[in-house]
C-alpha cells in the first residue's frame, strides 16, 4: 500500500535501505545523494530532480532522511520516488498525494467536507435543498450543522415542496404558535431596541396615558364637538344663526360681505374719499372700457403733438437755412456753385480732397477731424520720411516718403 502525502506541503520522508549493489546486504551509510540524484514522477509523468535542494542525510540501518518541498507535492495522484547511487542498489518508493481536507479529516482534526452539490443528477435540487434548510434555522443559524443531528422529530418527510410555500408540520405550527405568546406575554423591556415592535408598541402605550393634549380622552372631547354628519368633500358647509357674533366681527375694522352691494346689504365701509367700494368697481369697469377702444384711446392722446410744436421745429430749420450760401450743401463738387462764397468754396475743395483720401472712410466730418488730428498731432522726421501720430503720440496714422537734394525736399502724398 503505497503512502499518503498532503496536497503542495513539505514533508520529510525516509526512504532506504541502501545496501551494498555487490553482496546485496551490507549497508551503505556514507553515501552523498544530492538533490539531482532524487528523481521523481508526477501522476505517471516524465522523472525530473525534486524542487527541494537539500542533500539526503543518512539517519540509521541505511535509511535516508529525504526532503520534499510543496512544489514536489503539488499534484494530485501517484508519486514515484527513485534514487540510484552508485555503489548501491536501486531505491524506490510509491506515494499517493491526496487534497489537504482528506488528508487533515484522515490524520488531523479537520472533518470531511461532503458538501451536496447535486441530488438526483441534479445540482439546482442541492441548490434548493440548502434554501429549504437554512428557512428552517432559529437565531440565524441554519438548522443543520456541521454537527449530524436527529431531525426524524424535526421534520416531516411528507411534508409538500415550496412550490406553493412553505406547508408547515402540525408540530411546526404548535411550535410556532407557543413562541409567539410567549413573546406576547413577555413585558416590554424598560428600554426597547430603537425602531423594535416593542419599541413602537411603548410609544403608543405612553401617548395613551400621558396626561394634557397627549392623552386620547383629551382628543375625545374635543371631537366630540364634530357634527355627526358633516358636509362631504366639496360640500358648502353653512353657519347656524347667530353664529358670527359682534364680539367676533367688528365692523368698524371689517367689511361686512354679503352676496348682493344694494341697497340695505350695501358694503357701507368707504375710504379716505368718501368712495365705496362699490364706487370703486363702477370706476374700474370704465377704465377698462376705454382700454378696449383703441379709437378712444387715439383720441386721448391726439392732442399731444400740436400744431405750434410743429411750426417752431419748421421756422427754426428755415433760420438756420437762411444763413447758409445757396447751395452750401455738402457734396457739390463745383465751386461756381457757391457764388464766390470763400467758406463753401473751402468745404467744397475739403472735401472733394477728402474724398480721395485712403486713410479714412465715413462721413464728410469724420474725414475733417481726422485730416484735423493729423496735421496737428505729433509728427517725426527722418532723412527718408514723415510719420504722423494719433493723439496718444504712440500710435501711427500715416505716412509720408521723403527725398531731397542739395536744391529741394519733396513729401510724397500721404500713405
């Protein structure tokens, strides 16, 4: 019978004898087996030295203490152990490695985990079963253990499926049914789990016997005085005669309503002016009238443009028109059009020179100011040109080329 070792875990075996390859008997105990003379096979697979390093050493009668680590035991299935040194014969040793929780249920304390994974070919059922057993459990612990327990007077094998839930036992039921009149009968404790029945259940008890607006026979009499029949949702709900008394209502603070503003049901409460409030609406139903005739809206504001208004804007463009030349208007470009006057002669030439100007665009003011702010604002002179500046004295405007010789200078037109 071959030996059980546990599943990648070092362990420390004897293999041996070792005894002399020519008589076959003497004992060899000063042999050196290094760790490439230890051959082993995995599960029928090709030899290979083991993974642990350690030499063999010899313990007695030829026996050689021979060290595996968890790699050489990593697999599952047979182990094949062979050393031949030279001078003696041939060792061999057969192990069989088993999982770590057979062999600690075997030869430790551990128990063998035999868990259902299928009943009857089918692992849903198993997957069921557990559902079933742990429903069952008290406290939070399934029914079943790790410990085997009798359950022939626990549950009933007859018992129906959960397809339609789950079909109690009589026993079940009487058990059941004990347990919660004892919790029933059992007083509540002094200081109840936040947010427990019991909890809940002491709430209530303390708003029942409290004393003042707590106490329920307090709300009692004050719903007592609720009409046994009142008016349903929606209903008008009327007043009993005499029920608005002058101590309640004063009318010299209030305005006695009521549904007609004639006569004797007038609402007599006027204000600073002496209007009621029925003067009041009379004087706004006419004002929205007028606001729904555009016509006599019109007519309300006619009056607003007059004639003499009109005329005085008319007589005083004349004055100022009278005072220009004939003809003054900008734009003409013929001086004979002014009639010798020097001023139109000086704007017709201005701007028939503005006209050509490719620094500036707009109005006929907009070429004056800026032809105005180049020729008085800071200019710098070169030997080659003439830069004119803005008003900030930093900024370019334009630009004039220079040339000159021993007899003139001449100023290109502006760029």
């Amino acid at each position: 019978m071959s030996l059980e070792l546990r599943q990648s875990t070092a362990v420390d075996i004897l293999i041996g004898p070792f005894l002399d390859s020519t008589d076959g008997n003497t004992v060899e105990d000063g042999l050196t087996v290094t760790q490439a003379e230890v051959r082993l096979s995995k599960k029928g697979g090709n030899m290979a030295q083991k993974n642990e390093a350690t030499s063999l050493v010899h313990d007695e009668l030829g026996q050689y203490v021979c060290k595996l680590d968890a790699d050489d035991t990593d697999t599952l299935g047979i182990l094949k152990l062979i050393v031949h040194e030279s001078g003696a014969l041939q060792v061999w040793e057969c192990y069989s490695v088993i999982n770590q929780n057979s062999w600690d249920s075997k030869y430790s304390t551990d128990k063998l985990q035999v868990d259902a994974v299928e009943i009857s070919g089918d692992s849903t059922a198993a997957d069921d079963l557990e559902l079933f057993i742990e429903a069952l459990g008290t406290d939070d612990k399934p029914l079943i253990s790790t410990d085997a327990q009798d359950l022939s007077a626990t549950l009933d094998v007859n018992a129906k499926t959960l397809e339609s839930g789950l079909d109690l036992t009589d026993t079940m039921k009487s058990s059941v049914n004990a347990e919660v009149d004892t919790a029933l009968n059992t007083a509540i404790p002094g200081s109840p789990a936040a947010n427990s029945i019991n909890q809940r259940v002491a709430a209530i008890d303390d708003l029942t016997q409290a004393e003042g607006d707590g106490d329920l026979a307090a709300i009692k009499v004050k719903t007592d005085t609720i009409p046994a029949s009142p008016a349903a949702v929606g209903s008008l709900m009327g007043l009993l005669n005499d029920a608005i008394t002058s101590a309640k209502f004063d009318e010299s603070t209030a305005f006695p309503v009521k549904l007609a503003d004639t006569g004797v049901t007038q609402i007599a409460r006027v204000g600073a002016d002496g209007d009621t409030l029925e003067t009041l609406s009379d004087q706004i139903d006419t004002a929205q009238t007028d606001l729904n005739n555009p016509d006599q809206y019109k007519a309300d504001v006619s009056g607003l443009a007059t004639s003499a208004n009109l005329q005085t804007v008319d007589n005083n463009v004349d004055e100022i028109q009278g005072k220009l030349p004939t003809n003054k208007i900008m734009g003409s470009s013929d001086v004979a059009d002014h009639d010798g006057d020097l001023a139109g002669s000086y704007m017709v030439s201005a701007q028939a020179r503005l006209n050509t100007d490719p620094d500036v665009t707009g109005s006929l003011q907009d070429k004056i100011n800026f032809d105005y702010e180049r020729n008085v604002n800071k200019k710098r002179t070169t030997a080659n040109s003439k830069i004119h500046y803005k008003s900030d004295g930093t900024t370019p405007m334009t630009s004039q080329t220079i040339t000159s010789d021993d007899t003139e200078c001449i100023e290109e037109a502006v760029s």
